[in-house]
C-alpha cells in the first residue's frame, strides 16, 4: 500500500501549507466587492420585490413587447426571495446580494464535512480539505461564488438532497425521503436547473427498485416547487407565464427545436473543456474515472447519482456556460479524491501516480494563477459607487423626473434617484444573441427617443462598441454632448 504520499500532504500538518494560502486567497478576493455577471440584472429583481412587491425590470423595459417593466413572471423564485430576505435585513446594495450567495458557501461546505465525517470508513481524513482545494482552485467556482447568481445555492440545496437520500438507504426511514424531496424541490425552486436533483432522486431510487418511494419523492418535490407558480397566480395569469416563457431574454428560438436535446448532449464537453481553468480539473477527473472500483463497491449510489446529474444536465440545460459546473462540482470532486486516494493506495501504477500528482499540482497552480490575477484586478477596479455618483452628477439634478440608458451597474446607489434606469444591454448583447443584426448609434439614439429617455451614459465599452466618437455629431438636431471623457461619454435626448 502506498498511502504515504497521499496520508502526509492531506491528513497531517503538511495541508495547511497547501489549503491555507487557497483559502486565504479565496478570501482576499471577497475584500473588495466588484460588479460580476448579472449582479445588475438579476439583482434589480430584489429591489422591485422590495419596492412594489413583485418583480419586475426597469433594465429590460420594453424587451420583446411582453411587459416585463410591469411584471417578470420568469425568475429565480426561491433565490429572489433569499436575497430580499438578506436585503431587509442589511439594506439592499451589491455588498448584500453577494453575501447571499456567499451564505451558501458556508451551507455548503458545513454540510460537506458533515457528510465526510460520517463517511471516515470510507473517505479518509485528508478528504475535506482536499475538496475544498480542487473547488476553490476552479476559477468558475471562486468567482461566481461571490456573485448574485444561483448556482451556488442551487449546489448547496442539492447536495442536501443527495446526504438525506443517502441517510435513506442507510436508514430506511421514511423522513430523509421527505426531506431529501423537500430540498430537491427546493432546488428546482431556486434556478430551473434545479431539476436535475428531482429527476436524479426519481431515476435514482426507481434504479433501486423502490418505485413507490420514487413516486413519493417525486410528488413531495413537485409540491414545493408548485410555489414557483403562486404570485404568477397572485399578480398576473398563466398564459402571461407561458408568453414570457416563450420570449424570456435568456432564451433564443433555438431552444425550443425538436433536435435541441441531440446537440445538448454533444455539445457539453464544452462545459469542461472551455478553458485551461476547467480542462486541469477535467483531466483529473477523467483519470480517476480509470479508478472507480471501491467508489463502485462501497458508495454506489453516489456513483449513479452524479451520472444522473451530468446526463439529465446534458439534456436539459440550455447553455453550455461553465458557471454550471458550480450546480454538481461536489459530486465530481469526490469522484477526483476517490480516484486519488485509490491510485496512491497502490491500484495504480507509478507512472499513472506520477501523472496524476503532476497535473494536480498544475491544476492548483492554475488556480492560484487565475485567483491571484483577479485579486489584482479587483484591486485596481474603481469603486462602483463613487464611479456612479460621479456619471450622476453630469445629469441635471431633477433625476426623479429623467430616464436613462446606462450600463446596468448604474443602477447601484443610483436605482433610488431616478425615474427610470434601462440597460444598454437591451441594444447590445440581446439583440446580438437572439440572432438580430447588431444595432448602430443612430438606431440607439431612435430607439431611446422611443422609451422616453432623457440622457443616454455610454462607458467605454459602450462607447467602442457603437463607435461614438466618430458617430456623435455636433449638428445632430435629435441630441447633444452633456459631457464626454475618456471614461465615458453623456448626451441629451431631445424629446
């Protein structure tokens, strides 16, 4: 048997040399909070629940004719519904919808260790802070879990799921299939993806033969996520649902072809070989998939379960993004410290130990690599609240009264002074993914004389993307210069 190497880097005082400075440098990029993907789009949806009592989106206004300025059927409910929580509590700011994401870092990796902990027979010691390494040393996994997103709370629900069905079949009491279906439900509840939890749990327990308990899972985690349709009933109807459905900005036509479900699954190696960042971790997984025959033995169903997961996921998901990865990284990296420990145990060859050790140790390094570069760039990142405050003040100062067309971001300590905010992503990036022809300056200016806006704020990007510099004339009679910059440039809407 060949534990030495395996027992000395993660069961004795050696991993604190290795998991201390990957914590600690997880950590240092939570000092300073920088705008991620979808703070702005998704976060807006807290402050309208808050405000009116619904969701709804001054950002999207207009979007396809389906109303979502008065009404957004289509959201993450149980992940909105947290982040208001947070927000009542703390006030609502970037800082706060982070950390409601961040809480469910903490869930995650208590019910975790929780988990191994019951598991010594079988997972060693070393296997908790070796998780926690391959997961903090995925770049996707540190950075999206500090942002308001719900991939990570869907993965911590998730996993809750999976410990009271396994606490299930080893128990044989009824109250963990409960609860198993309750937090199932709860996932789907959170993010749609979330099905994959409910559908594994079903397949699951059906491959066990125990079909009317699969039945009873199924229904218990059918009624909880029935919430998901009671303000549409409260506020609006469901054939609004099924419009909105049909025409949400996340989804394009291609989503709804018969062949659809065929290119999923061909297509979902993109998910693990996007990048260096995942390939690394992709690559150990794959050779410890050579090494299951004690994870096959001892803890099968966990084997099954995250097979269930990966294909129904495959199938399901319309995106490719491997910010998915988050929802059943749990599953994979246990698969990864099994097969790690089964090769350093002996059932492997030196030259298979070797390798597996040298892509470990690049895989690491990467993500210190990517970590570090982001703590770099969060660092010299200008705050978003003072950059804010300083567009506004370009504005005349009756804001109550004025509309805007602004990046998204703007909406953060500025949400308050305006009568309405709308993103320049409506002219940008959802037109270009659903397929249209991107939209020049001159339609933009059309456009926001369409929806009554007053001033429109064009930062860099923007101001790249629609070529200001060379568009913005002076003798223009349908705008003017407010004031432009190298950072950005404002003008005034004639209405």
């Amino acid at each position: 048997m060949n534990e030495n190497w395996f027992n000395k880097l993660f069961q004795t005082r050696l991993k604190f040399f290795i998991v201390v400075p990957i914590v600690a440098l997880y950590l240092l990029t939570l000092v300073k909070v920088t705008l991620k993907t979808d703070d702005d789009y998704i976060g807006e949806q807290v402050y309208w629940l808050q405000e009116v009592g619904h969701v709804k989106s001054e950002l999207m206004r207009g979007y396809n004719n389906i109303g979502l300025e008065n009404y957004q059927a289509i959201f993450h409910k149980l992940f909105i519904y947290n982040g208001a929580i947070f927000s009542n509590v703390f006030g609502w700011s970037l800082t706060t919808l982070h950390f409601a994401s961040l809480f469910y870092v903490i869930v995650f990796f208590g019910a975790l260790y929780w988990y191994l902990k019951r598991k010594d027979a079988f997972f060693p010691k070393g296997t908790f802070p070796l998780v926690v390494v391959l997961m903090l040393s995925l770049s996707v996994f540190s950075e999206y879990s500090a942002s308001f997103r719900p991939e990570v709370m869907v993965m911590a629900l998730g996993f809750i799921s999976y410990l009271f069905l396994d606490l299930y079949f080893r128990n044989n009491k009824l109250i963990y299939i409960i609860l198993s279906a309750v937090f199932a439900g709860a996932t789907f509840l959170t993010h749609l993806n979330g099905l994959i939890f409910v559908a594994a749990g079903v397949l699951l327990l059906a491959y066990k033969k125990k079909l009317s308990t699969s039945i009873l899972f199924g229904t218990i985690s059918s009624i909880v996520f029935s919430l998901y349709f009671a303000d549409i009933f409260i506020n609006s109807n469901f054939a609004n649902f099924l419009y909105q459905f049909r025409h949400d900005p996340s989804l394009s036509e291609d989503n709804f072809k018969w062949w659809t479900p065929f290119l999923k699954v061909l297509n979902e190696q993109m998910r693990f070989l996007n990048s260096p960042k995942e390939i690394g971790f992709t690559i150990l997984l794959v050779i410890s998939l050579f090494y299951l025959k004690k994870l096959k033995k001892l803890e099968n169903n966990l084997l099954i379960y995250t097979l269930l997961l990966v294909v129904i996921f495959a199938l399901y998901t319309y995106s490719k993004t491997t910010k998915y990865l988050i929802i059943y990284l749990p599953f994979l990296a246990l698969i990864v410290a099994n097969g790690w420990q089964t090769i350093e145990e002996g059932n492997g060859k030196a030259l298979t130990r070797n390798i597996f050790r040298l892509f470990l140790v690049i895989y690491i390094s990467l993500g210190v690599f990517y970590t570090t570069v982001r703590i770099v760039r969060y660092a010299k990142s200008e705050n978003l609240v003072e950059s804010n405050a300083q567009l506004a003040s370009c504005i005349p100062s009756n804001h109550k009264q004025l509309n805007v067309l602004a990046p998204g971001s703007f909406i953060f300590n500025q949400i308050d002074s305006f009568n309405g905010i709308m993103n320049m992503l409506r002219f940008t990036f959802f037109v270009e993914t659903h397929g249209k022809p991107p939209l020049n300056f001159s339609q933009v200016v059309d456009s926001s004389k369409k929806y009554n806006i007053h001033y429109i704020i064009f930062d860099q990007q923007n101001c790249s993307y629609f070529n200001t510099n060379k568009e913005i004339k002076s003798n223009d009679a349908r705008y003017s210069v407010q004031k432009s910059n190298e950072k950005f440039t404002i003008i005034k809407i004639a209405l």
